[in-house]
C-alpha cells in the first residue's frame, strides 16, 4: 500500500485535504483550504513527547502528596489528598465512587504514562508488540485520556458550589493544580505523539 | 456516480482512494483499519437545532439556581455565575477567573462558533470567518469534554450529599440537558464533511481576483 510521505504528498491534519507541496514534503506550506500548516510528520514529534511525558511523571509526586482539595467547616480545615479520598468513600462503603475515583485518578494517569513510555521506548528498538497492537495502544490512551478529568471537574464544581464564606468552603490546593498539569501534560503528550512514525518504523524493516 | 475521495490514514498514512460514505456509514483505512471518514445519519438540520437547543437552555440555566445547600443550618443556593461571583469575593480571583472562563465563557463560545459554521454553510450565507473558525472547532475537537463534566457532575453531587442536605434545582436540569444536547449535536457533525461542504460552496461562487486556489494530487 503506497504511503503519503513516499509519494511526496502531504496530507492536512485539520480538513483531510491530500497536497503535493511544491518545495517537498517537508517544505513550509500552508493547506489551500483550511490555511493551517503542513507536516508530513508532527513537527519534532519525539521531543515533544518525551518532554511532556517526563514533565507530567515529574509533576504527578506533589499531585498525589500536596492536598487536592480542603474542606472548611465551621472553622475546621479537612486537606483530603487524592488517595485520601478514595480511602474516605471506602471506609462510608460507597464501592462505586471510590471505584470510580481511583480509576480516574490513578490507574488511567498510570497506565497512560506507562503506555507512552512503551511507545516511545519501542521506536528506539526495544518494544516487542505488532505495529497493529502499538497503534492500537495509542488509539486507546489518546481515548481514555481525558477521563482522567473527572478529578480536576470535580473539585472545580465543587469549589464553585460549596461557597459560604467562613461557614463552609471547599478550597482546591496546590495538588489539584498539578493534577490537572499532569492530566493536561499527558494529554497533549498522547496527542503529539506521531503514530505514523511507528509505521515508518515497520517499512525500514 | 459514487465519488471518490482521496484520503492519506492519519495513522499509517497509507494513501488510498475512498468511496465517500453513505449516511450512517464508516470509511475504514484498508491498511490498518483506523476509522478514516464517518457520514452521520442526516443533514445539518438537526444538529443546528439540537445546538441552538443546547444554547438557550445553556444561557437560561443560569436564571435559576443550580443547586440548594444546607450545611451546619444556613441554607444557600446559588446560580452558574454565581459560583464564579462568590469565588471573585471570598477566594482567591485567579480560581474565580477560570472558574468562570472554563464553565461559562468558553462553552458559551464553542456553541455559538458552532452554530456560526454551520448555519453558515447550511443556508449558504457566506458568514465572514467561516473558514477561521471552522479551523479553529477543528483544533478544539479532542478538548471536547462534555461526557467527562456530566459523569464529573454525578461525581461531585454524590461527594456534596455527604457533607449537606442538597436539593437539586432547575438550574441544574436545565444545564445537564443542555449538555446532552450539545453532545447529540456534535454527533451530528463530521468535520470533513463540513470541509468539503465548504469548499462546495465556495466553488459555486466566483473566486475572489487575487486568490487562487490550488489542489494537486495523483491518483
């Protein structure tokens, strides 16, 4: 099956649109329909990835050590971390919601930060999944990334909602903060991986 | 007279040429099997009217309050603005500021540059920024986190039940079915079709002296 790039054409990642740049693939141009950019390839893809990747890792210590959320009473300030809160519905019997929380908020982020440590791992030689299956990997982390949002929603509506001044309050902190980096570093780590680039990697073969 | 698209797989890139989809169909890639181009069932018409839907329901939520709480005897209920408000006053402004931006301002927004695009295209108005902002919805597309917020929401009214007495209001209904809507509507709408709608159109009409258009390909 002949592939774009070696038949020097360029396809548009916005609207689709299949062009033959004048200059080459990997010439600057601009789609003739939607005017965005023309790569062949995501631009520095690997870089990008790596660096989100590492970053988000980085940044998921202080989301689980510093407090997400603080909740005030009367007076009486309750920091709760991610873990802690999972702990709390465990201890009320509420299977379903810590089921729910811990899903979205350790295993998905784990799990997606081990895939595209494998994917990236596996275009320097070392993977040992089909082309078909790493792709598919791909697809699926892209996919589920963004229920690792539910968490960061959360405590957003929550923070909104709960307001009566020095009654009550629900606070974020500084762990929700880099929860939310490390869901959005992800994500954006997931999406800028290229995943033509494992295919490329099957025809040098 | 079936037309034929060329297409390069996002995820192989393996050109191909494919037979554009009838409604309701799927295009896959013959190398690798990733969904290439989906038709959707109908036209424009209906997520036009299932976004305006969600738009007015959207806006008119925030006349009624979203949720009543009662914590420690004191009873409070509050609006979608209101939260942004209360948080503006009482924490810290940079929470209130995105609070606001992110549950108000930028749905508000997609909603209505949606609709722009697509009764634009539908009733061949020619709107200015069409192209602009078709490109930027295009860009937004895996940012789209309707499902997310509404699971979000179920989430945050259990966690809130533990700590108070909650009523829910109308506000509230009339959020969560505007949500729905906006997601029945985006089901609707694939933005290649839109593209070559687009592209359609302007065709029909005489190009602009000093801009020209230029599609090369091979077969």
């Amino acid at each position: 099956m002949p592939r774009a790039r070696d038949l020097g054409l360029v396809s548009c990642h916005l609207c689709g649109l299949v062009v033959r740049p004048p200059g080459g693939v990997d010439s600057h141009v601009r789609c003739p329909r939607c005017g965005s950019g023309l790569h062949s390839r995501y631009p520095n893809s690997l870089s990008r990835t790596w660096a989100l990747l590492i970053a988000s890792i980085i940044l998921y210590i202080p989301a689980n050590v510093l407090p997400i959320m603080t909740t005030t009473v009367l007076g009486v300030e309750s920091p709760s971390t991610i873990l802690s809160g999972v702990v709390y519905f465990i201890e009320e019997r509420d299977w379903l919601v810590a089921t729910v929380i811990f899903t979205a908020s350790v295993v998905v982020p784990v799990l997606k930060m081990l895939s595209l440590l494998y994917l990236l791992l596996s275009l320097r030689g070392h993977g040992r999944l089909r082309t078909l299956h790493r792709a598919r990997l791909h697809k699926v982390t892209e996919l589920i990334g963004r229920w690792s949002m539910v968490d960061v929603f959360v405590i957003g509506i929550l923070t909104a909602l709960v307001q009566m001044g020095m009654l009550s309050s629900i606070e974020p902190g500084l762990g929700a903060l880099a929860f939310a980096a490390v869901v959005i570093l992800t994500m954006l780590a997931a999406e800028s991986f290229d995943p033509r680039l494992l295919w490329d990697q099957e025809c040098r073969q | 007279m079936e037309e034929r698209i060329l297409f390069a797989c996002p995820r192989c890139d393996a050109l191909q040429q494919v037979p554009e989809p009838k409604p309701d169909e799927v295009a896959l890639c013959a190398c690798c099997g990733a969904r290439l181009l989906r038709r959707p069932k109908g036209g424009l018409d209906r997520p036009i009217a299932l976004m305006s839907g969600a738009l007015i329901l959207f806006l008119v939520s925030n006349l009624f309050p979203l949720i009543s709480l009662k914590i420690g005897g004191v009873e409070l209920e509050t609006t979608l603005l209101g939260t942004s408000l209360a948080l503006w006053q009482h924490s810290s402004k940079v929470v209130a500021t995105v609070v606001f931006l992110v549950s108000f301002l930028v749905p508000v927004v997609i909603m209505g540059v949606t609709l722009h695009v697509l009764v634009s295209i539908r009733y061949r108005l020619f709107l200015p920024f069409t192209r602009r902002l078709l490109a930027f919805l295009s860009h937004l597309h895996p940012w789209e986190m309707g499902d997310v917020y509404i699971v979000s929401m179920l989430v945050a009214m259990v966690k809130l039940i533990n700590m108070a007495r909650v009523i829910v209001d109308d506000g509230f209904y009339a959020l969560s079915a505007a949500v729905v809507l906006a997601i029945a509507a985006r089901a609707g709408i694939e933005t290649w079709l839109l593209w070559r709608l687009l592209e359609r159109e302007e065709a029909t009409v005489a190009p602009i002296p000093g801009r020209r258009i230029r599609r090369e390909a091979t077969s």
